[in-house]
C-alpha cells in the first residue's frame, strides 16, 4: 500500500506518499450520511473533463462503507500509476 489514509470523524482522505489527496468522503455537518468524491489527480489521470456524481453512504455503517470506497479508489490509482511508471502499462 503507497497510499495512507488521515481520518477523521467527519473526513476519510487518501493521500500518495508525498501528500497529495487521491479521493476522500466526508459527513456534513448534521447530516447521517456520507459523500465520496475524487479529487483533481484522479479525473486528470482518466482524462475526466469533470469528477463523476459524488456518492452518499446513509447509516451507522456509511463511515465503514465511505472508508472502503476511499481505500479501494486509491489502491486502484497507485497501482495503475505504479504500471505507468514502471514501463508496464
């Protein structure tokens, strides 16, 4: 993993090695859900002219759920950037 995750109780965030945020999910305030969005470096690396739809996650279980989506997004980045740049893809 060449990602690490800094959460919160209201913000999950996934950063690269050098701190640069991959996708988060975060709860407003006085609300019982969650919303998971990509940032920047994910829709310029697939070429999205815009971040698709942010999700949201209802119930006690939306931070385990938003935290899983933002653990599976960054894997998926580092691993597609770690193929780029070893030549590979």
């Amino acid at each position: 993993m060449n990602y690490h995750i800094k959460e919160g109780d209201d913000r999950i965030v996934a950063l690269t090695p050098s701190g640069v945020a991959i996708c988060g999910a975060y709860r407003p305030e006085g609300h019982d859900y969650w919303s998971l969005y990509v940032t920047k470096l994910i829709t310029d690396s697939t070429g999205l002219a815009v971040p698709p739809h942010r999700e949201h996650f209802w119930g006690r279980q939306g931070h385990v759920v938003a935290k899983a989506w933002v653990e599976l997004i960054a894997a998926l980045y580092m691993n597609s950037n770690r193929q780029v740049v070893g030549g590979v893809a």
